[in-house]
C-alpha cells in the first residue's frame, strides 16, 4: 500500500521506514525541531483549531438549535477535522484546494483525503498469498489512481507555492511551508511522500 500511494520509493522516503542515517536524522530532526515542537502547537492550537471549533458551534450547531432542526453531527465533525488537517498542512480549506476543473472529475484535497482514508487500510492477499495477488487488482487500480490525482494537485500547490512572495521568510505558516525551506534539501517527491504522511497520520488521529 505504501509503494502504491507513495510511488516505488516513496515507503522508503518516511521516518518509519529510513534506514538509519544521515537522511533518517535530517528527517527526524525537521519534525522534532520544526513540526511537533510545543510552540508551534500552541500556534496550530490558537490560530486554527480554536478557530474551526468556534466556526462549527457558530455556522452550524447553534443555528440548528435555534431553528430545532436535526444535525448530521457526525458529518460536521468530519469537515471541521479535515478543515484542521488542510489548514496546518497546507494553510487551506480542502474544498478550496483543487486542480482542474470539477465537472471534468477532477477531485478537491476533501475528497482526495477521504479517499486515503479507505484506501490505506485496504488488505492487499497478494501481500500474505502472493498467488492470488490477481485479487487485488481493483484495489491497487485505485491506488495509482488516487495517487496520480494527489500527485497533480500537489504539483499545482508546490508550483504556486514556490511563486508565493512569501516563501522562504522566517515566518513559516504551515507544514508544507517546513518541508519547502531551502535549508531542509528536500526533494519535490519527498515533500509530496510526507505530506501524505502528514494527512494520514493527523486522520488516523
């Protein structure tokens, strides 16, 4: 699943899977320093989940308790965390973030995220009986697909990224902003890896 959604190389581009060494104590040293420090999480907690948490009582809760109409609260939950996700990652809303045109079938970070979400866990049987590995070919066609999708639209965001006049100031917004400082000599498909990574983990959380 790894080498699917993260391209051939890509399981060996993450801090899990590194073998020890000079890349492994870079990594890990951009997120112990940069990412998960206690100051950058009071940020994320100050500036942007405070934030979601109020907009949804706001926009949402507190309508629908005035009106006394019913509340899918399970759905609003789910945008609010993917609207957390997306902002420290890449400083957007996902629905914002989008490559192409939508009538085309083209697909916004929201739904590329959600599609991570089923995918990762999938079981591949080629993996444990490698015979029937014939089994898994649906699932593993969605998997490139998924994967040619993200790729295209985080070529698009690096792209506009790069061109931001604020790249490469001291104030780093978000994580992507990390990951593209000159200082860190990550390469483009290593940034794209960890920020799958990134969505992955904070989901599963």
């Amino acid at each position: 699943s790894a080498k699917l959604l993260m391209g051939d190389s890509g399981g060996d581009k993450t801090v899990t899977f590194l073998p020890y060494g000079d890349e492994w104590k870079r990594t890990r040293k951009l997120y112990s320093l940069q990412l998960f420090t206690s100051c950058r999480i009071r940020e994320f907690q100050s500036s942007i989940i405070t934030h979601e948490i109020r907009d949804l009582i706001h926009t949402r809760l507190l309508p629908a308790s005035i009106s006394g109409r019913a509340i899918d609260l399970t759905s609003c939950i789910q945008i609010m965390v993917e609207n957390i996700i997306c902002r420290i990652i890449l400083r957007q809303c996902p629905a914002q973030v989008f490559h192409g045109n939508n009538n085309e079938g083209g697909m916004n970070l929201a739904q590329l995220t959600r599609q991570l979400q089923k995918l990762y866990p999938s079981p591949l049987i080629g993996d444990s009986v490698p015979f029937l590995g014939f089994m898994d070919y649906k699932t593993k066609e969605s998997m490139r697909n998924w994967k040619a999708c993200f790729d295209a639209l985080m070529e698009h965001i690096i792209s506009e990224r790069e061109r931001d006049p604020v790249f490469g100031k001291e104030s780093v917004r978000d994580i992507l902003d990390v990951f593209l400082l000159p200082e860190n000599k990550l390469g483009r498909e290593v940034v794209k890896v960890l920020i799958v990574v990134s969505t992955l983990r904070a989901c599963v959380r």
